[in-house]
C-alpha cells in the first residue's frame, strides 16, 4: 500500500465509479468492495467503499452521502503519450454528462476533475526561455482539448 492513498468522496456511486473508472483505464483492475452495516448513516447493505486500481495506483471510492461535492481544485492528471491517447481519455471521460472545460481540463460524469495532458506538457514548461513558454502559454489558454501538434509549433515559433 502507497503511503498515500487516493479517496475519492461519492454521494452514492462509489461502486459504479470505481467500475467506470476500470472500464476506461486499459491497465486497471477491481479491488474490494464494502458495505455499510447497522447503525450506520447509509442503509445497511450500501456501499461504504469500493477500491480500485489503475497502472498500479490504488484508489478508493468512499459513498459518502451529498455533503461533499468534487471541485477543480483537485483534479487527476493523466499523461499522454500521444494525440491518440489523449482522444481516447477525452472522449472516455467526457462521456455520459462529463463536460469539456479548457487548457485540457475536463469533468468526468461523476463531477471528478481530470486534466488530459502530453507527458511532454511538463518538459516544455520547465523551458527556460521565456519567449517559448509565452508562446505554449498562449496557445494552451485557446485550447479546450490539448492538440499536441499545435502545442509543440507554439513552443518552437513554427
């Protein structure tokens, strides 16, 4: 077990999130599932957690009623290796009620917030020249989904 852990509050999705969540992470598996017992602020029998796991990370998925709402204040990262692969995640994860936002921000259908980036993302923005993370900067912000063609013809002046 990581030293830290992912947990991710639902109202009452946990068990139809993390199985989402498998279904669009290619190398991804179920863990347990738990329910709730008596005396408990759910029905007995209700999900309490369900756990998960994607390229080896575990995440746990916590039925917590509607106190807690998800915000972009948190967002999940996923590092693409191509324009190919940011598409699949795009589109996976804006499927179903998951909204579009920008610079390659997206929500998922359970209010999740995700960003859809190059793995080379982080390179470029470490440059340092200035002029060329100006130019990425500005191409970025006119962006909704990231195209890693335009990106890279910002950062070079091309």
């Amino acid at each position: 077990m990581s030293k830290i852990q992912v947990c991710l509050g639902f109202n009452t999705e946990a068990e139809e999130a993390a199985r989402y969540y498998c279904s669009v992470f290619k190398d991804s598996k179920m863990g347990s599932v738990t329910y709730y017992g008596d005396n408990a602020p759910m029905p007995k029998g209700t999900v309490l957690t369900a756990t998960f796991f994607v390229n080896g990370q575990e995440f746990l998925a916590l039925n917590c009623g509607p106190a807690f709402k998800f915000t972009g204040a948190i967002s999940l990262m996923i590092n693409c290796k191509s324009q190919e692969e940011i598409d699949y995640y795009w589109e996976k994860l804006i499927a179903d009620g998951g909204e579009a936002i920008q610079c390659g921000w997206l929500t998922d259908k359970f209010g999740v917030s995700w960003q859809v980036v190059p793995a080379s993302f982080s390179e470029m923005v470490k440059a340092a020249d200035p002029a060329k993370m100006e130019r990425l900067m500005a191409a970025v912000m006119q962006m909704v989904k990231l195209d890693i063609a335009k990106m890279e013809q910002a950062f070079h002046g091309a």
